[in-house]
C-alpha cells in the first residue's frame, strides 16, 4: 500500500500524521510512503529524517 502524508495548511497547525519512527514502522509491514516535503518543519522533523526512515519525499500531494 503507498500512503501518502501531506504537510498540513491550517494556520498555526503544528502536527504532523506520521514521525520518522512510525514511517519506519510502517515500511516494516511492507508498505511504501510518500511524505510531501516540509512536512515536519512544524515539529523539528526534517525531510532527511523521512528519508533515513525509508519515505519517499516529494513536492506536492
């Protein structure tokens, strides 16, 4: 299954649907991941630490 995390568009939103650890998880079971860049700014989280997870970044949703 290919699951895709959007960067969230609210104003003032500071979340993220995944983290690293659960993207690494999720691609334990198999399952491919597509982050949209910058995704976890609002958390610290940098589009490297996805990658390191195995997600695939990419530009928009």
């Amino acid at each position: 299954m290919i699951i895709g995390v959007p960067a969230e568009t609210t104003a003032g939103e500071t979340c993220v649907a995944v983290t690293p650890e659960t993207a690494r998880k999720l691609r334990a079971h198999g399952h491919a991941l597509r982050v949209q860049t910058q995704s976890g700014l609002s958390t610290s989280v940098t589009d490297e630490a996805y990658q390191a997870a195995g997600a695939e970044i990419t530009d928009a949703m």
